[in-house]
C-alpha cells in the first residue's frame, strides 16, 4: 500500500537528484481533485526513457529491488520489502524544445494503457 507520504517521499527523493517525473494513475487523479479519494496499492509514474535507468537506480537505493513485472519498453513495477509499489511507464520525449510543453506532458501521461471496453 502507498500511502501519501511514502508517494511525497519517492517524488522528494527523484526531485532532489534532479530527476523528471510526472504523476500518473490514482494517484495523479489525486492530485488533481486535491484529496486522497481511496487506498492505493502503488504510484504510477511516467519517466523519461532516457532516465529511467537513473531512477530505477535511485528507488533501489530507498528499496524497490524487487521487479514484479517487466513489460519494457511499456512499464516496469517494482516493490519494496515493506509492500509498496512504483510503476515506471517510460516515454520518449520529441526531438524539439516541444518535449518540455504542457500538451506534451498531457499527451504523455494519456497515452500509456486505455481501460478496456
């Protein structure tokens, strides 16, 4: 279970060495509506694929060693021994200066997997 707390603590951890990542899933849709709407079993986050070995790197350092599935290129989840999860759904940004613009990150954090139906 990932508790905010532990999702402010991965996020202060990849920002303090300057590494990108955007909030997806439940938790996204949280900081969205500002509350915490229902438990969650783990943090999404969309990575850039170029850093993703650096972050990968960094979680290993505070735990998540464990690979619970590797989907690569698409998503990779990783645990903890405590039951905490993240989810990695790397993204490759455009060659251009469009790759840091608000309809890019809009377009990213999308994109990764549709609910069926």
């Amino acid at each position: 279970m990932m508790t905010a707390s532990d999702v402010l603590e991965v996020l202060g951890r990849l920002d303090a060495a300057g590494l990108r990542v955007w909030v997806d899933g439940g938790w996204g849709v949280d900081a969205l509506v500002g509350e915490t709407t229902r438990e969650h079993a783990d943090l999404d986050l969309v990575v850039l694929a170029p850093e993703l070995g650096a972050v990968r790197s960094l979680l290993g350092e505070v735990g998540y060693r464990t690979v619970l599935r590797d989907w690569l290129p698409t998503s990779i989840a990783l645990a903890d021994g405590q039951g905490r999860e993240v989810d990695l759904h790397p993204v490759t940004p455009p060659p251009t200066a469009a790759a840091t613009s608000r309809s890019w990150v809009a377009a990213a954090s999308t994109t990764r997997r549709r609910p069926p139906g």
